[in-house]
C-alpha cells in the first residue's frame, strides 16, 4: 500500500491496537514513508469491539466529510472484510472497495515466546 499527496483524498489509519502502540505504528510508518491524515488508535474501553471502533470512525469521517464519493479500505480480518462491505454499501457512495490484506504467519523463536508468555 502506498499512500498518495493528492490534496482530494483523505487518509485515514484505524487500528484495533491502542495507545500503548502509537510509539510503535509510528515509527513503521516513518519507516516506510507513509503519511496519513488522521490516525486513532482504539480507546482503551473494556469491551469494545474492534469493528465497532472502526465503523464508528468510519462514521464520524464521512458525516464530517459529505463530499466523499469513494472509499477504499484495507483491513486484515476477514469478517470485517464483509462487515465493511455491507456497511459501505448502505452509504450512498459511487464507488467503495475493501481489500483483504492477506499476511503470512510469523513465528517467534520458542525460547522468546515462552519467556514473554511466562511474563504474562
């Protein structure tokens, strides 16, 4: 994913991970270069949903932004992946797409995830 400087679009980072992470994001994204114009970071709030927080952003985005007519969203679980397509398509929106991003597992070496798990 590359992000653009096209001053008519609007790019937004949101992710399930909460402020204990934004030191972390924002050095990934630094080190790829990547800029966004809004990031939010999901609350930490004993049960809420990570899709709800999403949607909920997503919500807020396009009623403070009227004149959007696309979207596009890259999200890494697969079921939010149908969420956000039935959500989007209830907007009156010319165009939408969600992309899955498919990751590959990685693994810790044994001996470091047994001493993180035994720090729990």
């Amino acid at each position: 994913m590359t992000t653009t400087n096209d001053s008519e679009t609007l790019r937004v980072l949101l992710t399930g991970r909460n402020s204990d992470f934004e030191d972390p994001i924002s050095r990934m994204l630094n080190s790829r270069g990547l800029t966004f114009d809004l990031i939010r970071l999901k609350p930490m709030i004993e049960g809420l949903d990570t899709f709800a927080f999403k949607q909920d952003v997503l919500t807020e985005v396009l009623q403070a932004n009227p004149t959007i007519e696309e979207v596009e969203i890259y999200e890494d679980r697969k079921p939010h992946v149908k969420k956000f397509q039935d959500y989007l398509d209830s907007k009156a929106l010319a165009k939408f797409e969600v992309h899955l991003v498919k990751m590959d597992p990685k693994y810790l070496d044994k001996s470091l995830e047994l001493s993180l798990v035994r720090g729990l």
